[in-house]
C-alpha cells in the first residue's frame, strides 16, 4: 500500500431537504477506494440551505475530486 496515490470522483445528490443522497463513484481506483470514498462523502452532514432555482428548493447533483496518498 505504500506509495499509492489516486483521485476517484465521487457524485452526489443533496436533495430539497439538503439531505445526502445517491452517492456513486464517477471515476473510479480500486474496489476498496471506492467504498471509503463513498463511506467518507455519505457521512456529510445535512446542508442548511439547499439549491434554489427559481425561488423553489430543488436537488442539485454535485461531483467532487476525493484523494487518497497511502504512505
């Protein structure tokens, strides 16, 4: 495991109640990376205010860069 170092992208969803929701890999690494990718994003905590389009709450999808350096 030493010297490893890799970027998987992972996808979400926050949804009108700013709720975490539909967590997926997009680009992915290794099986075991992308489950602790996918288990460190699902333990976000709830947002205070989610997106608005129009003055109406509505989801809104997001894809953020998760890196990982194993030493």
């Amino acid at each position: 495991e030493n010297g490893i170092e890799e970027k998987i992208h992972v996808q979400f969803m926050v949804d009108k109640k700013g709720k975490v929701k539909q967590v997926q890999v997009s680009k992915s690494a290794t099986k075991e990376l992308d489950t602790e990718a996918i288990r460190v994003i699902s333990l976000l905590p709830d947002f205070e205010k989610p997106g608005k389009k129009d003055g109406k709450t509505v989801n809104v999808w997001y894809t953020i860069p998760v890196s990982f350096k194993l030493e």
